[in-house]
C-alpha cells in the first residue's frame, strides 16, 4: 500500500444494487404470506433461500424447513424454494396429497423451460453449474436423459454428446458472469454449432452485482460480502473482487465473522451482499466498521434496479379469497 495512504481518511465504498434480489423477496414474502394465511406450520422444502439468517427468522415464525417432501406429513401445506424442483418432486407431492406453492424464481423457471424445449429437440443440453447446488439438481431434473453438468473449462473439455451439430448450453443462474463466458467459449470451440438460450441465463441481479463490485474492487484493498457460504452468487461476488484488484476479500454472514485484523492498514473497504442477504446485516457491517474509523460511506451504483416478481398464483388465488390481496 501507498505509505501516503496512511494519512488518508477511512472510508467504505458500498456497491449499490446489492441484497434482496426480485426472486428472493418474492420466495421470502411468499412464506411469510403462507405463515400469515394458512396459519403455522408451513413446511418448505430446503432453505427457502441460501442464507441462514433468514432461514432462522421464517422458522421463529413458524415455518419448518425439511430436505425431502417425504419429510411432511400427509396432506399439509409445503412450500419449494426459489432454486427450483425436478418434476419428481411435484409428483411426490401428489402423491402425498400435499397443497403446493412454488415459489421457484421465474429466472430459474426460465431455465427449465429452456431445458425442455432443448430435449424436445433431442438436443445434447449442456448445463454450466456446479454439482449439488439445488438450482442444478431442479434444473437436471427437467430433461436427466439430456443433460451434462459441465463445471468449467476443464470439464468443457471433456463432455461428450452424440452429435456434434445439436448441442446447446444452458447455465446456472448465480454463476460469475466472465467465468461462464469462459466456458461457453471453450464448448464452442468444441462445437461450432452450439445453440444456446434466447437470453442469458445468469440472472440480472447476479450481473448487477458483479459490476458493482468490480467497480468497489478497484478502489477497495479490502471487500467484505455479506452472505452464507452456501449461496452461490456471494461466492462468487468474494472471485469477482479479488479478480477485479482487491487485495483481500472475504465472505461473512454477519458483522461478527468480521475479524478486526483485517482492517490493519486499510484505508478502503468495499461492502455488498450477496442475493439472498436482508440490509439489516449490512447495516451491521457498516456499524462495526465505523467503529473501527471507517464512518465515510460512498455509494457506488453503476446500475438501478426495479424489478417485482408478482406471487405465485396458487397463493394470489387464495389471498384473493381471503380478501388480503
């Protein structure tokens, strides 16, 4: 660092759009409005979004969070989280008289249906994504017999297809926008004829808020991203720092996993959080930071947000009758 630097004012440059994504506060509200409607337990299968704080809040209210649909008992009400379900899962469902409100994001909801056109085709589907995350297990479920997980270049050159000319690509939402390029170019050096989806797949707030923090990272030689270590898009924020120049980055779920250490010599820290991350945790953040000296906050906002995502109908439906719509 500059020794000149020493003398500077401390200051926090906070990346704005940043937090609660349309899809995670439609999956958020849709469990609240569930708890409020139907009256508690409301079960949802896996963490309605990554992020424990949340997940702790709803449950305080009376929603029972399970793994598996078989998990719930006959006939109650369950609730899919934002990254999606395989068609299975619906069925299991059923099966178990279960009343369902999907609250998969429509950005994911995108995806599949991209999955299933591309099978309708008979097409070899490429997914770019990393193995086990729910969105891709919900994603594979759509068309299993057509679909290839590829987790990077390396695997980009590995994947094998039955015919050359009818293999298409699809991504994982949450993934860093410059390392899913990277990919794709690797397949269509592999396959020239690689068809892909009418629009990006990552989603708009994940890009939102890869630009902002590269924008914080170049001025920043500290950036903290608020977020759960399952989430995928504040992994990927913490990548996109460090790629973007910032000398240290780490991930925390809150103030407390801050470690004071950190700020030793750092005039500029860097803030965001990840999608699934509510700003009172933020606010934390920024609290113990000013604590520490860094009082000067600057926003930095290269882009606006403004999408709503509307609820899911089953649930509009049953607000409307209820007269709380």
């Amino acid at each position: 660092m500059d020794p000149a630097a020493a003398t500077q004012t401390k200051r926090v440059l906070l990346a704005a759009p940043r937090g609660y994504c349309a899809g995670v506060d439609r999956a958020v509200i849709t469990v609240e409005k569930a708890l409020e409607l139907y009256g508690a337990p409301v079960y949802v299968r896996k963490q309605i979004v990554h992020n424990k704080h949340v997940v702790k809040a709803l449950e305080d209210k009376g929603a029972i969070f399970v793994e598996e649909t078989e998990e719930v008992p006959e006939g109650a009400l369950v609730v899919f989280s934002a990254h999606g379900v395989a068609p299975t899962v619906h069925t299991e469902a059923a099966g178990r008289q279960l009343k369902t409100i999907d609250a998969t994001c429509p950005l994911v909801t995108k995806v599949h249906l991209e999955a299933r056109r591309f099978a309708k085709d008979d097409y070899d589907i490429l997914l770019i994504g990393h193995e086990g995350h729910e969105e891709v297990v919900g994603t594979t479920g759509q068309a299993p017999d057509n679909i290839h997980l590829v987790d990077g270049v390396e695997e980009a050159s590995q994947v094998q297809v039955r015919d050359p000319s009818k293999v298409a690509y699809l991504s994982q939402t949450t993934l860093s926008v410059d390392e899913t390029n990277v990919t794709v170019d690797a397949l269509r050096e592999r396959f020239p004829l690689l068809a892909g989806p009418p629009s990006a797949d990552i989603c708009y707030a994940t890009q939102n808020r890869q630009v902002a923090i590269k924008m914080v990272a170049v001025e920043s030689e500290l950036v903290l991203v608020v977020g759960s270590g399952n989430s995928s898009n504040s992994v990927r924020l913490v990548e996109v720092a460090l790629g973007a120049g910032a000398d240290a980055a780490y991930l925390v779920d809150d103030a407390s996993e801050v470690q004071p250490e950190w700020l030793a010599g750092v005039t500029t820290v860097g803030v965001t959080s990840g999608a699934s991350v509510p700003e009172d945790l933020v606010d934390g953040v920024l609290e113990l930071l000013a604590r520490h000296g860094f009082a000067t906050v600057q926003t930095v906002s290269p882009v606006e947000e403004n999408l709503v995502f509307a609820l899911p109908p089953e649930l509009r439906r049953d607000l409307k009758a209820a007269g709380k719509s």
